[in-house]
C-alpha cells in the first residue's frame, strides 16, 4: 500500500495492483458530526448519482463513494469525478428528490426488527442528547433541507484536508500521481473537520418481541482499544465457540465491531425466534463471555482462532475496493493506514494469555445490554453471570 500527499495536501492511497480499477472517495462527514440532521444522508444521494452512480458507505462520521472503470476509462473517470467535486449540481429540484428517497427509505426501515433492536442499541452505547432517534423528527429536518445546505457542506467538508481518495490499479506509481494532481491537484485545500466525540454511556434496554424475533445483544466500548490484534483473536474465538455452543438450534449469532468509526464496540448478538425462551441463550452468550476472562484456552483452541482471525483479515484486504475504503477511513479517522503484514503476524504471536488479558480489560468495563424479548433477564441477572 502507498501513499501519495498531493500540492494541495489531499492524500491518495493506492491499495492494490488489479485489471478492473476502482476508486472511492471518502469525506470526513456523516451524520454525527452533519451540522443539520440529515445533511449527510441528503448529500449522498445527490452526489452519488454524479459521481459515476457510486456506491455509497456511511460510517457515522465518514462518507466514501465508491466506483470504478475498465483501465482504458480509467483517466474519463478520474475527470468526471474531480469535475462533480469542483461543481457540482446542488439544485433544489435534486435536493427535494434525494430528500424524499431518504424520507421513504427512513419510513421503510423503521419497522424493521432488525432496524429496531440495533438503533436502540445504538442509542443505549452513544446516550447522548445531541443524538435524534425519532423518525418523524428526522424526516422533518430532511424535508426542510435546501440548496444552500448542501452548498455549505461542499464548501466546508468537501475539501482535501477533510478528504482521502483510494485507488486500486496497476498504474506505476508515477503515472498514478501525475494523473491524481491533474485532476484533484487544485481542489480546494481547505482544513480538517473536528467534531466532538460521542460519550459512550452503555446500559440496559428492554423491548417487547419484534416482529417474530427475540434478541439479546451485549456490547462493550473498544473505541480506544489499542491492542487489536490480541482482540481480533479473542473475537474468532468467540464466534466459534459460540457456533458449537448453539448446534442444534436456529439461532443465529454475531460477534462484530459495532457502531461507528471512531466511536466503536464490540457487539455479541442472538436472534431466535418468537416461540423461543431468550434466557436461555443469554446464559449461553453469558458463560461464553465469562469464560473468555477466567479460563485460559487450550493451545489448539488459540491456534485455530488466530488461523481464522489472520483469514478474515486477509480476505478482507482481498478486495480492492474494501481496502480502498478502509484504507482512507483510516487516514481520515486514525491519521495513518496500519500495517496489514504487521497486523497479520501480530496475529500469529497472540498467545492464550494474550486473549484472557485483553478479555479482562474489555469485559470489566460498563456493558451495553437489549433485550428483545417477553420475562427476560434484568440488567442485574446479567451482570451476575458475567
């Protein structure tokens, strides 16, 4: 992976070496740190359309755009997008109908149980006043955007200090940047965007059943975990442990980094169905968890944990344009790509105890508890078996 600073300061990284090239462009601003509720959302979707009908990915506070081209449009490409980002097409017409396309997809998603049980989740981690969940009030704020709105969004936000572009192709490194400072090399400089980190608060939240589904979802804050590789590992081990916990049954599990970029937890979730007691598995999700902090896994165990753990990495930088975009939400949000051959063999050195420690010091802190279900455990109960 390579880096290029162009004259006005806006980083390029190229990922890979591939025939099909691809491109993505990723802006500090989402809808965290958005100055109107829905600014963001709203922005995308008139965006993304100009920029080569790109594929857009949010990550709370961070917005990449992402598309490609055969090698041979490859430069066509390059300036249709710097054209869009110099001037693009704010007009009201296109605000009105980006705004109702979220607006109904907002209205489509709310009922969702899926959509459900993980915003109050979110809402439970990230407690914040600043934060709007309610749908009505958020399509409101969309509905009343305008030009001017998005105006000052691109003047502010869309500038090469607040933005990084990746690129995966097998263009000479030369060639790349010759090519990127003819095109992106007199956008405007402009500064980076500070916002104000969201306080992770944890809790508990009860629902009633949704939509024929039970759920039960515990989360801890990793938002300034340094040590990832050691929680990578720990994080395969779980998973897997948990499938062979839950043989047999239909539940459907996931341990994952939750949240958003810069504001993160790890999130361990079951979903069953609504003829299903919930209790059951949180004691199941419970002594898995538990376990993780007290017992030190067996040398076999921690081999095939770091194997997985060392796969997902790989068949995640696998891809062009993931690594593209991870690669810059990393410039933007953490001021520098790790190292993946670094992160790769850390990997292999993480040790059993490595594991437990790092449970320990997740696993000690606040946890975010929603419950989804009819007579569940209580935020005490919990605790008690973790």
């Amino acid at each position: 992976m390579k880096k290029i600073v162009l004259s006005n300061g806006l980083r390029v990284v190229k990922t890979s070496n591939t025939s099909v090239y691809s491109l993505s462009v990723t802006v500090g601003i989402g809808h965290l740190n958005e100055p109107k509720l829905g600014l963001a959302a709203v922005c995308e979707k008139v965006l993304a359309k100009q920029l080569n009908d790109a594929v857009a990915i949010q990550g709370g506070t961070i917005t990449s755009f992402v598309t490609g081209s055969s090698p041979q449009a490859f430069e066509g490409l390059l300036k249709k997008v710097s054209d869009v980002l110099k001037n693009p097409d704010l007009s009201q017409k296109l605000v009105d109908a980006a705004a109702e396309d979220v607006a109904q997809h907002t209205r489509d998603l709310a009922p969702l149980p899926e959509r459900q049980w993980k915003l109050r989740y979110k809402h439970t981690a990230f407690g914040s006043s600043n934060l709007v969940w309610d749908s009505d009030a958020y399509i409101a704020s969309v509905k009343s955007l305008k030009t001017e709105d998005l105006e000052a969004v691109v003047d502010t936000y869309y500038t090469a200090a607040n933005m990084v572009i990746g690129v995966a192709c097998n263009l000479p490194i030369k060639e790349l940047r010759e090519l990127m400072e003819k095109y992106f090399g007199n956008l405007p400089a402009g500064k980076k965007q500070q916002f104000e980190k969201i306080e992770y608060t944890g809790g508990y939240a009860a629902l009633p059943v949704i939509g024929g589904y039970k759920t039960i979802a515990i989360g801890w804050d990793v938002s300034d975990l340094s040590n990832v590789a050691e929680a990578n590992v720990l994080m395969s081990m779980l998973s897997g442990r948990l499938e062979r916990s839950l043989a047999g049954t239909k539940a459907v599990r996931e341990v994952k980094i939750a949240g958003y970029y810069g504001m993160r937890t790890l999130r361990v979730s079951i979903v069953v169905g609504a003829d299903e007691d919930i209790n059951p598995y949180i004691d199941i999700l419970c002594a898995n968890i538990k376990r993780l902090r007290t017992t030190l896994a067996s040398e076999r165990r921690i081999e095939t944990s770091r194997q997985r753990a060392a796969t997902e990495k790989l068949a995640k930088f696998s891809q062009p344009q993931d690594a593209a975009v991870e690669a810059s939400w990393q410039e933007l949000g953490r001021k520098g790509m790790y190292d993946i051959d670094e992160r790769i063999n850390a990997t292999f050195l993480v040790s059993a105890r490595d594991v437990k420690d790092i449970a320990i010091d997740i696993f000690r802190t606040k946890p975010t508890i929603v419950v989804a279900a009819e007579n569940p455990y209580s935020e005490e109960e919990i605790l008690a078996k973790l």
